[in-house]
C-alpha cells in the first residue's frame, strides 16, 4: 500500500516521534510510507528526504532500511494562531501532495488544520481510507487558549469531530479509549497502541563520558528531567533533594522556563541547576547517562492520564533509575514490571525516593538493567509493528 502520514508538530518534536516510529513500522511491513511534518528551518519551501531512524537521514534511499520518505512543509505561519499547525504554505503543500498522488490510506497523527484540512478537502474525492492516532486530549485541558472558553469549545469540537471520518482510531491510552467509545465510535474501529520505546536510539551510555560531555561534575549526584510544563514542580522537589544531599546538581535537558529559574533563584537553588537548553539528537543519549536518577513528576488530572510521557520510556531505555508518580498508562507499567520508583504526590515524598536512590547504588543499577531489559524485549517500536501493520489492513 502507498500511505501518507500527517503530523502536525514541527520535526523531531512532540507527536512526531509516534508519527515516524508508526511509519517506519508500516514500512517494514513492506508499505510504501511519506510522512509529511514541519520543517525546523525552511520557511518558505519543503525538503524532502529519506528517513530510515532517528538520526540517519538521505537524499535518497540506500543500504538496508526501512525508509521513509520525509516532507518537512514550509513553517511559515505555522504558530499564527494558538497551538501548531497553521502554516499556510504546509497546508497548501499538503493537499497538492494528496491531489496529485495517489495514496491507498492517510494517516492523521492529531487533527491539527495541517492534518485535518488537506484531509476534509481530498477524501472524498481521492477514495483513501483514513485513519486517526490519538495520543493528547488536548480538548480535555492540554490546550488552555490563554482562558478563551469559545476557542477552547471549538478546538476540541475540531478534536473530536476528526475521528468520525477514519476507519479506526488508534489511541495511547484507556483515558482516550474510554472517550473516543463515548463519542459513539464503535468497539471494533478504536484499538489501543501504547507509545514505544526507541532503543535503537536511546541505549546507555558511559557516564563519566556522559558528564564531561556535558561539564558536570562526575562526583556529584545528579539529577536528569526533560522540559514539562513550567518546571515549577521540579525546582520545589529538587529545593527537597539539595537539604538531604547538598552536592546534588539538576541537570535540565530541553526549553528553560523562565518562571521556573525565578523560582529556583528565590529557593536559593539557582547555582544547582545545570540547564542544557535545547541539545542536539545525538547528545540527548549522552545527556540521560549523565544521570544517577532521571525523574518526571506527573500530575494526576485528566492531561497526565491521557497522554503517554515518551521521555519517561527513553529514561528507562538509557537503563537509568526513574521516578515518577501513578498516574495513567505509566503506573502500571512500574507497578507490574518494577522497573523504576512510583512516588507520591508530596515534593517532601518525591524527593525522599530520589535521595534513597542516590544512596543506593546497587538498586540504580538493578532498576536500570531491568529497565532497559523490558524496553527491549516488551516496549520497543518493533514490538508494536505487527498492531501497527494490522491497523491499516486489517
């Protein structure tokens, strides 16, 4: 089959990684899969290229694959108004490549207008079959439109109303599940598909390498968190970690938040934290292995229970010792497989696991090793292919 694969985010960002591990297992499959996204840097015109994993990419195809065919649209306008996914040159571009192309099937990863527009003003008359991923339940509190009730009612009215058109939806979580069956989606065209883990990429690393890549001091306890909201929580909770062990540093990794370092400076915490910044594909695997302990707080409401946490799977597949909190798809992961720490919701009770942790080597390394086994041989995307694969020709 000829596929075309639509996510909204810009490349490398957010819902992009399950656009392109979905394309490339349903290239494996045999498919012959483009995936259209957002270009990081052209403006005004699209690059094409061909993909084959997470760091590999060609002007053509060559050696073994599987390759994916990858349009990155202009990003000219693409944040015009609130959220992603305007950009009018990538809409355009969109709907030229399914005007004329012939695709068997279309996949839209999120309803964004550069997923759903070029969709809504071709499927009728090109005859594909589409197919919906739902993986954020941005109508349920992701999008906050700066507290515009009405933007908010259409947006998700806009969300929702995606799905009906696609032969089945596929969803990341029960949150998601449960709602898409609430919408009146029969049983039968909604099937689950966890988020995966990219150990092909991600694996563990020599961390004093690790550190002096990054200029931390090897001999310090250091605490590894990816960009997540404010950060506001992770300033709170590493304040709790420094007055039980005061040599701990917080290496950050992704955008800093300005309200977050306000805050780590009115904590007196300012000179702890190490921030990365925005790193490169090939030094975010190094970053991980800097870590005695990666963590992510999640909040329990309907954002944290809806999504699958991607950086959460990548913590475990550089095998480092993970906490958490049980919330959504990733309790029951740490609870039937053990392979990190699930605390409670306190910042006194966060940070009381990540001590005992750095106090402990031997239970880092065993939650690291077991960490990194179950990603392998339970979570990584080619464990996936085969739902995937199925959920276009089945």
């Amino acid at each position: 089959m000829k596929i075309l694969s639509l996510n909204f985010t810009v490349k490398g960002v957010g819902t992009f990684r399950r656009a392109f591990y979905f394309s490339r297992e349903l290239a494996r499959a045999g498919h012959n899969v483009t995936l259209a996204t957002v270009s990081r840097s052209s403006r005004y015109r699209a690059v094409v290229s061909y993909k084959c994993d997470w760091l590999t990419e060609a002007g053509a195809p060559r050696g073994d694959g599987p390759w994916v065919r990858l349009i990155e649209g202009p990003s000219f306008g693409n944040g015009l108004l609130p959220g992603t996914g305007w950009g009018p040159l990538d809409v355009w571009r969109r709907f030229r490549e399914l005007a004329f192309n012939r695709y068997d099937a279309v996949l839209g990863f999120e309803y964004q207008p550069n997923v759903s527009l070029p969709v809504y003003l071709s499927q009728s008359w090109k005859n594909y079959a589409f197919y919906s991923d739902w993986c954020d339940w941005f109508g349920g509190g992701s999008n906050a439109f700066r507290g515009w009730k009405l933007a908010h009612r259409l947006d998700s009215y806009w969300e929702e109303k995606i799905r009906y058109r696609a032969e089945r939806v596929s969803v990341t979580s029960r949150v998601l599940e449960e709602r898409a069956l609430a919408l009146g989606i029969p049983r039968d065209k909604v099937i689950r598909v966890p988020e995966g883990a990219q150990t092909d990429y991600i694996r563990p690393l020599a961390r004093a390498e690790a550190c002096r890549r990054f200029r931390v001091p090897e001999d310090s306890s250091i605490v590894v968190a990816v960009s997540n909201g404010t950060m506001c929580r992770e300033m709170r909770i590493f304040r709790e970690v420094l007055r039980q062990a005061p040599n701990a540093i917080f290496l950050w990794i992704g955008n800093v938040s300005r309200a977050a370092l306000a805050l780590a400076e009115k904590l007196a915490i300012k000179d702890r934290i190490a921030p990365a910044g925005w790193i490169t594909d090939e030094a975010y695997p190094w970053a991980l292995s800097c870590a005695d302990v990666c963590i992510c707080p999640l909040e329990d409401g309907l954002n944290d229970r809806a999504r699958w946490p991607s950086k959460i799977l990548d913590f475990l597949s550089a095998g480092r010792a993970t906490v958490t909190n049980p919330v959504g798809e990733v309790e029951p992961l740490f609870r039937n497989c053990e392979v990190g720490v699930l605390a409670d919701h306190s910042d006194e009770g966060f940070a009381h696991q990540i001590v005992s942790l750095f106090r402990d080597s031997g239970r880092r390394q065993f939650l690291g090793e077991l960490a990194r086994k179950v990603m392998v041989h339970d979570w990584d995307w080619q464990v996936r292919g085969p739902q995937i694969a199925g959920l276009v020709t089945t």
